[in-house]
C-alpha cells in the first residue's frame, strides 16, 4: 500500500465543467500561492478548451496565462490535456506542427502532457509522446473510456501496452463521461497493473454521482493517483471534491498528505471567484445518470442545450439523447470526448431538427467516415459511408501522413502579426479567431465578453442571464433612464422574445417578427418562403461562399459552407437554375430560416 497523489483540475477541467471554461486568469493568480504550498502531484492548468475560450471569449493570450502561472507556481508540477494530433484544434495537424506545439508548450511551462486520441487510435499519438520526450518532460498516455460492443477491459489493456511501447510515462483513465462504475474501475485498474509497471491514474467526471466510488476501488487495487477538484467546483460534470477524498483516505496506508485546513481555505477562494461567473451555471451541470445510457459528457449536453434553446426546441433534448446513441453506433462507437463528442452530437441534432436522419451530414462526419480522424473502434455503417462519401477512398493508415508539412506556410500566412513563435501556433490551431485576436491584440482593441451582476435576492438581475445586454443610456424630458436589452435568441410562432430593464426593473417583451429584418451589418434578410431560397436550420458563422451571383448550380450542389457547434457543414442548393443574390460573406452570423442564397429555377 503506498500514499495516493492527487493531480487537481481546479484550474482547467473543474471550470471548464461547470462554467464553460470562462475563468480569467485574474482569478487563478491570487492563490496560486496557496496552490503551490498544499503538495499536490500536480496541477492542470492548461488545454482542452482552455485555449479556444481564452482567444474567443476572454481575449486572453493563452501562452502568456501559462507563462504567468508558471512563475506563480514553482513547486508545482503544470499538467496540460492534449489532443494527440489534434492539439487543441479540432483537425489533425502535421508533425511539424505538433512537434512545435509541443516544444513551445514545455518552454513556457508545462511539464505533464496527457495525450489522448479521441478514437482510442495510438497511431494518433505517436508524434505527440516522441515530441514530449524530446523536450525532457512526462508524457501521460491515455485511455478514453467508454463502453460499447467492441470495448472490453483486455482491449483497454492492450491500447496501454502500445502505448507503454511508445515510450510513456504513466497511463490515464480518463473518464470524460462519468460512465465508469466502481466495480468495472477496480477490474480495469488492476488488469493494468498487472500488466505494466507504470504508474495509473484515474481521471473520472461525477456526471452519474458515482466517481467517488469509482475512485476509492480504484486506489485499492493499486492506482498510483486520483484527478479531483476543489469542493466549491466540484461533483456533478465536474470531478470529486478534493477535500473529501483528501478525508476519505486520512488516517489510511492510501493517506495523500495534504493539508485540509489548506484545502479547505484554497476551497472558500473558489466558492466566491464561482459566483462571478453565474452567467456560465447551466442547468445541466449536476448528477445525471442518464449518461450511463446515452454517454453525453455533461460539457456537451449543456452546449446542445444552448443549440437547442436557441432554436426554441428545448423540448426535444430528449429526442436529441437519444438519437446520440444511435448515431454513435452507426459511426462503429468512438468514445465521445472532444472532438467526436462534438461530431455525433451534432449530426443527432441535425437528425432530430431535420425530422429525417441523415438529411443533412456534417463535413465533420464524412471526413470521419473516410477515415482521417483515425480507424473506428467498431464497424461503420456502410450504407451510411457511401452516402456520406460515394466512392471516395477509404484511408486505412495514419492519417496525419498524408498531411504536408505546414509550418512554414502558417509562419508566412500570419506574417508580422506574430510577434513570436507562439503567436504562429495561436493562428494555427484556430486560424480565424486567432487572425482576429492577434489583430485586435495588435490595435489595442482586445476586449473579453462583458460578466452579468450577480443576481440580487429577488432575482432581478438573473432576468438578465439569458444573455448579455446592451446597455443604453437614454434622456427623455430631462430625465436619464439606464436601460438594458437582452435578447434570449428565441423564436415562437414568428415572435420574438427579449428582456428590457430600465433602472434594473425587468420587463419581457414579446413582438412579432416580421418578414424581413436588419441582418448584421445592416443587410435585409428575409425569411426562406421559395423553391430556391437556401438557408440554414441552425445559427451559426459562414466559413466559405461557395458560388457567385450569376452561376449555375445544379439541385444537391454545395453552396455555402457553415458553423455551428464547432462543427462545419455544407449547404446544398435546393434546386436547379441561376444564383440570382449572395446575401452573406464569409464571417457573417446566420440564424435558422434566413435566406442566405438565392437561386432561380
């Protein structure tokens, strides 16, 4: 029996959980002194998400948090989630662009890479584990657990020996969905031990209420270490709480060491940095044991929820989890975690709204179809892949070695706007909300997204919560009036709802919409009502205009490329004839129902 080290997440997977990943690194800096006295294994401070949302929303530099908690925590090991060949994209990279990463990612501080593949597909993580041992620091192999038909613990097993064979560290079970159960962890974990000699860590999210259990079986027989999170982020989509397997193993031969008291007041820290982000809480956040049927990752549950609130179709969530599975299955049961979480998902939800499955395919899902995500755990519907992809080549080796080397080519696209290596790897891994974020870093305009008043004790300000207002200052007959409108993005039988606060008095608003309305940057769209009019069933960004007034098109042609979800999707025209009007530009906002073509048969 040995001593538990404990790895906490409170500064990635606890926030990124339960509050979208929206935590500023103002927030994290004030304890880190704290942080780095309690002995922890290590700290997660970096990855997964992260990165995306401090761009996107925080107009953060994500490099320069790392460099900041790197000198705000020098005793403690800085622990990163990796994406194998994806990074912290959503596409596979060329070597040379993940052997960069990796370097720039332990220059500026990061000493543990936990490297996973959404596909459980090792070849994906070869030249991420050679780039991390090359730089001298821990590369974590890990397992995406899950279960399904074809997952087993000697297939697990055998994915930790290729692996081990790669040259790994230690090997992670990380349970992104809360599916593991206590008894199936014990049996997993000691099936490991007994076939290598690394150390185990079990990585488990409390979604179905049991990660608790799951952890303490797992420490008897024989994990080295246990992920969980500071209580006040804690449980639910989250992880345990720190403190409470901290208590749990005190006074045991698993004792961690730490300090409690510490804990505990590093805990009361969170519990009111929480509250800032009240905006972020969904309801979709706690103990859910439907994940032990549908096996959606709490993260991706609240963000179809969004998807779905702002098609006013919250009703259908049901609909939507249980077509997840189905759609899962017809794919040969990848796991779901980033990015084939978002992958199925999406495509369930298209199936659902479309009211015909497989109407709509994501580009996402054909590519995955043809292979370049890496090989399927399982079998693949095949009538599904050849109308996916026709008679296009199946790729059956790594994917990545069909990719060119690309560095030199982001190098010259991002130009002088890249003040340092790090910049280029910014622009690569989202190449056009990083462009923007560098150019607005560059004119001093970088502003995050405005964080709504904590609610007061009658609720008012929570009014507000359904997005974030537009605040006017307006004088009438010499009185000055602070009004706030918030419009919740819902649509209902062509009305439209929207919350206007004058002096903080909150009052709904319901007005009918018209045919047409002003689009963003002042163009008309009306709504979709002819043969030819193509529009989207989702909101979402265009990503590409495909076609241009006065071409000619044929029925089922891709016209536009669009956004949503983090997922790409191809528009297809509705029928024969001439492109008469482009109503949209590449970057522009979409929502449900607009006519973004037209087109005359």
């Amino acid at each position: 029996m040995k001593s538990i080290q404990i790895t906490d997440t409170i500064l990635r997977d606890a926030h990124q959980s339960l509050l979208a990943t929206r935590m500023r690194t103002e927030d994290m800096l004030p304890i880190c002194a704290k942080l780095d006295q309690v002995g922890y294994w290590s700290l997660e401070v970096w990855g997964g998400a992260t990165f995306d949302a401090c761009v996107r929303f925080l107009k953060e530099d994500p490099w320069e948090r790392l460099r900041q908690l790197r000198q705000a925590l020098p005793n403690t090991r800085l622990q990163m989630l990796l994406r194998g060949q994806n990074l912290l994209g959503y596409r596979h990279y060329s070597d040379d662009v993940v052997e960069a990463f990796v370097e720039r990612a332990a220059a500026n501080g990061i000493d543990v890479f936990r490297i996973f593949d959404a596909m459980n597909d090792v070849r994906n993580l070869e030249t991420a584990i050679r780039a991390v041992k090359a730089s001298g620091k821990h590369a974590q192999g890990t397992l995406c657990y899950t279960t399904s038909p074809v997952h087993s613990v000697a297939a697990f097993v055998d994915q930790a020996k290729r692996m081990a064979d790669l040259g790994v560290d230690s090997i992670a079970i990380k349970d992104m969905a809360g599916l593991l159960t206590p008894y199936a962890t014990g049996e997993l974990v000691r099936a490991l031990k007994e076939a290598l000699t690394l150390d185990v860590v079990v990585h488990s999210h409390d979604t179905a209420g049991v990660a608790a259990m799951c952890q303490l079986k797992a420490v008897e027989n024989g994990a080295d270490r246990i992920d969980t999170a500071i209580s006040s982020m804690a449980w639910g989509t989250s992880h345990p709480g720190t403190e409470s397997m901290v208590a749990a193993l005190r006074d045991t031969p698993y004792d961690t060491g730490l300090d409690l008291e510490l804990l505990q007041e590093i805990g009361l820290y969170f519990h009111a940095v929480r509250k800032k982000y009240h905006q972020f809480e969904s309801e979709f956040t706690g103990v859910d044991t439907r994940v032990q049927v549908n096996q959606v990752p709490g993260g991706m549950i609240s963000n179809l929820a969004n998807q779905l609130r702002e098609q006013g179709a919250l009703n259908r969530m049901n609909e939507v989890l249980e077509e997840i599975p189905r759609v899962r299955k017809d794919l040969g049961y990848p796991p779901l975690v980033t990015p084939t979480s978002q992958i199925v998902g999406t495509q369930a939800f298209f199936n659902v709204l479309a009211g015909e499955r497989y109407k709509t395919i994501t580009n996402e899902v054909k590519l995955y179809l043809q292979g370049r995500y890496g090989k399927a755990p399982g079998a693949i519907c095949e009538q599904l892949r050849k109308q996916a992809i026709g008679q296009e080549e199946v790729i059956e080796g790594r994917p990545a070695d069909l990719l060119s080397p690309e560095l030199a080519r982001l190098r010259a696209e991002i130009g002088d706007l890249a003040k340092r290596e790090e910049d280029v790897m910014t622009f690569a891994m989202f190449p056009d909300i990083g462009r923007k974020f560098l150019e607005e870093r560059a004119a001093g305009t970088l502003v995050p997204e405005a964080l709504l008043p904590m609610p007061s004790a009658d609720g008012v300000a929570a009014v507000g919560g359904q997005g974030v207002p537009t605040a006017f200052s307006v004088d009438v007959h010499g009185e000055t009036y602070q009004v706030d409108i918030t419009g919740i993005g819902l649509k209902s039988e062509g009305k439209r709802h929207f919350y206007l606060s004058i002096d903080g008095v909150p009052e709904e608003v319901v007005f009918e919409a018209s045919g047409d309305f002003v689009a963003e940057g002042g163009q008309r769209r009306r709504q979709a009502e002819r043969p030819g009019d193509v529009s989207t069933t989702m909101p979402g960004n265009i990503v590409e205009v495909l076609v241009k007034e006065g071409d000619q098109v044929k029925a089922g042609q891709g016209v536009l490329v669009t956004e949503a979800m983090k997922m790409e999707t191809e528009i297809q025209a509705p029928i024969a004839g001439t492109v008469i009007a482009v109503r949209v530009a590449k970057g522009d906002r979409v929502n449900p129902g607009e006519v973004l073509i037209e087109i005359e048969g």
